[in-house]
C-alpha cells in the first residue's frame, strides 16, 4: 500500500504538531511553572530581608533613642503588673484632679489588650469622667501628661450645659502600659 505525497504531507504536519503539543506540555509548560514559583519564592524572601534589615534598623535607632532619653532622666524601669499599675495610676490620676480642681465623677479601668510591638506589654485605658470650669479643664488634660505611668490622654469630649453655668463636662480615655500576664488565668489554660 502506497501514501499519496499529500497524505504523507498530512502526515506529517499532524505528527508534527503534535510533537509540538507534547514539547509544550511536557517541557514549557513545567519550566514556566518552576520559573513563576521561583519568582514568587525570590519576591517572598527578599520582602523577609527588607524587613529584617528594617527591624534592626529601628532596633539600631532606638538603642540610641533610649540611651540619650536614659542620660536625661534616668534609666528605665521594669512595667508594673495590669493591677499593681492600674491602682498606681488611678491614684495619680484622683491626686491630679484634686490638685486641678476637678470634680472626678467616675474613673472606670478597662480591660488590657496586648501591645503590638512588644508581647511583654499590654495596653491598659481608664475612662474618665468629671466636671470642671473651663481653665480647670485644660490645666487638668496638662498635668495628665507629666503623670508618671500614662501613655496618652485621648478621646477628649468637652461638653457644657447652659443649667451648670460655667462647670463643663470632661470625658477622656487616659492610656497606660502594663506588664502582660496570666493574672487570673485560669491553670489548665497553659
């Protein structure tokens, strides 16, 4: 049995392309598959070195923040447990308000939540509600800041009422930080 030129042309270019399917399949395919993961994987690890020459960057620049802040007002001192900080703070806080003729109404500890920088830490708040006159108020929010222990005053409300006269408001949220701990963890839950 005799193929005709044309069949054997046919035949070939069939054979052919699908020789040209199996390269494809079997050889470029995979070999774009390797070099796209490959990619991906050199991107990966060189954002994993920026970011470790980032954070030891900021380690460098804050051993030297620290040290200049030490030479100026003294070393640094270990965080106080959630409780035994909270009670010192509050205290301050009653003492300061005292002292700036503020009328304390209500001085309310929330729950800790843990610092993101530093799984030591936990961020404590207390919620502060009093009353005071206007130039009261203010000398008050001033002496918040030299208060030893508090992070930042925030989510400052000043509100007045034409019945009080010239009392005002005051409502603010006073930050601080806090030993993280398992007080009051209960034992099975290591």
């Amino acid at each position: 049995m005799t193929i005709s030129q044309r069949d054997r042309r046919a035949l070939w270019l069939g054979g052919f392309g699908l020789g040209l399917l199996v390269v494809y399949f079997l050889a470029v395919e995979p070999l774009w598959a390797w070099y796209a993961d490959l990619a991906s994987s050199h991107q990966s690890a060189a954002a994993d070195l920026s970011r470790l020459i980032s954070n030891n960057r900021k380690a460098d620049y804050y051993a030297v923040c620290v040290a200049e802040m030490e030479e100026r007002v003294g070393p640094l001192t270990e965080p106080k447990p959630y409780s035994e900080q909270i009670s010192v703070v509050t205290e301050r806080l009653t003492a300061t308000a005292q002292g700036n003729g503020i009328d304390l109404k209500g001085a309310t500890p929330v729950a800790p939540v843990a610092w993101p920088d530093d799984p030591r830490l936990q961020r404590a708040a207390i919620l502060v509600d009093a009353e005071a006159e206007w130039t009261n108020a203010l000398q008050f929010i001033n002496a918040l800041y030299r208060v030893e222990g508090i992070l930042s005053v925030e989510q400052f409300e000043l509100s007045g009422d034409a019945k009080k006269g010239n009392k005002l408001t005051l409502k603010l949220v006073v930050s601080l930080l806090a030993q993280a701990g398992q007080e009051g963890a209960s034992p099975w839950s290591r």
